[in-house]
C-alpha cells in the first residue's frame, strides 16, 4: 500500500505555510512506512489519484503543493499530460513539479527536458528544480532551464553529508543572489536547529523547509492506493 506524507514549506517570517511537498512512501508487512522499493512500479495515475486528496485537504491553506518526478518520469509525455490535466482540474492550487535528479546531462536528455519544461511552463504547471549547488546540478548547468523555472531549492543537508559545513553560508548567498536575479522563488531544505534558522535570518532568506518546522507525515484523509495554519499573500 502507498500513500503521500507531506512536508510543510514555510515562510518564516509571516509564520505560516505557503506549501507542501508531497513524497511517496510505502507500508511494510510490519506497519511502518519506508521509501517505494521501486518508485518506476508506481502508475502515475494512480500516484494522482492520491495527490487529489491531499489537494482536497490542504488546497484551502496553502498556494502550492510540490509532486516529485524524476528525470524518466520528466521526459514522459504522458506523465507530463497527466500532469497538466490535473493542474486544470484543481485551480486555483498550483501544482509544482520538483524535478529531483541531476539534469540537462547529455545532448538528448537536455532536449526532452527542455521540451517538457517549456510545456508545463505554458500550461500553468510551476517548475522546482531540487539540490540546486549540488552535484552537477550548478548554475551552467541548469540555466537553460531557468526561463521555464519558478522555484529552486538548496539542500544545506548535502552539503553536511559531504563534510562541507563551512561552505554552506557562502552558498546560501550565492544561490539567494541567483534566485532574486532570475526572479525566482528560493526554498531552502534541509533546517533542523535553530542554528540552521539562525544562518538562514542572517541572509533575510523567507523560505525553508526541514525537520525544524515540521517532518514528513501522512493524512489520514487519504485513501490507500494497493496544523492549520493561515494561507497569505500569494508568491508568484
């Protein structure tokens, strides 16, 4: 059985949550909950079935709830058709596709990437592109991407996992300075201490995300498939 936790994205300084990322897990024989086995098993449709039900629950509160597609699912016509299909039927809600891997790898990849973007972009569908600083997803990189793109966000936890604590800050600024160029919004991932907050307010950066505002949890409203909080301004 599947079902979709959210994670709360919060403005931190209008104290409210403007988003939801959506991500998928999956129950054991045991009961608790774990990470698909196979994500590519998992029917779009059906994975749409249940992302309806936490835009029936939580449409209300926030502008913006996040479903994650990976770099297969991006280049699928009919993943992005689906796509564009439910973001008609659930207006005013923005649906946001949080493109999750490395992209723009090769000559053919970067084509159908772009292809998709460009079309999600002119239906209505916003574009987050995930772990921007990380890996090869820098700024050369993903720039051509970035006229289709409404979001990124910046990971602080990769940057611990590698050991490269000290050049979070740094980072932080230079993508921040990125963000306000291209007039995009900025999430930052990854808070869980205050220490964390206490960098982030330094850069005057609004939006977070992390297990300092709020872990992934499930809705119970959801049917399987085999904090109020106040809404504010809108932030597109």
């Amino acid at each position: 059985m599947y079902r979709y936790f959210v994670q709360p994205q919060v403005d931190r300084y209008q104290n409210s949550v403007v988003g939801y990322e959506t991500l998928i897990r999956e129950q054991c024989e045991d009961g608790h909950w774990q990470l698909p086995a196979d994500f590519e098993a998992i029917p779009f449709e059906t994975q749409l079935l249940s992302l309806r039900d936490v835009v029936a629950t939580l449409g209300k509160k926030v502008h913006f709830i996040s479903v994650n597609l990976n770099r297969a699912q991006f280049t699928d016509s009919a993943v992005i058709n689906a796509l564009i299909s439910f973001q008609q039927q659930v207006h005013p809600v923005r649906i946001v596709a949080e493109l999750t891997e490395e992209v723009l790898i090769t000559p053919q990849s970067s084509q159908e990437i772009l292809a998709s973007a460009e079309l999600l972009s002119l239906s209505g569908v916003q574009l987050s592109l995930d772990d921007v600083g990380t890996g090869e997803n820098q700024l050369s990189r993903i720039q051509p991407l970035l006229p289709y793109t409404t979001e990124i966000k910046f990971a602080i936890q990769n940057f611990r996992h590698d050991g490269n604590d000290a050049l979070i800050p740094s980072k932080l600024y230079e993508w921040n300075a990125i963000a306000k160029s291209y007039g995009l919004r900025l999430i930052v991932e990854g808070i869980e201490t205050p220490q964390d907050e206490e960098i982030l307010d330094r850069l005057n950066i609004v939006l977070r995300q992390g297990y300092f505002y709020g872990k992934p949890h499930l809705l119970a409203c959801q049917k399987p498939f085999s904090q109020t909080l106040k809404p504010r301004k809108s932030l597109e």
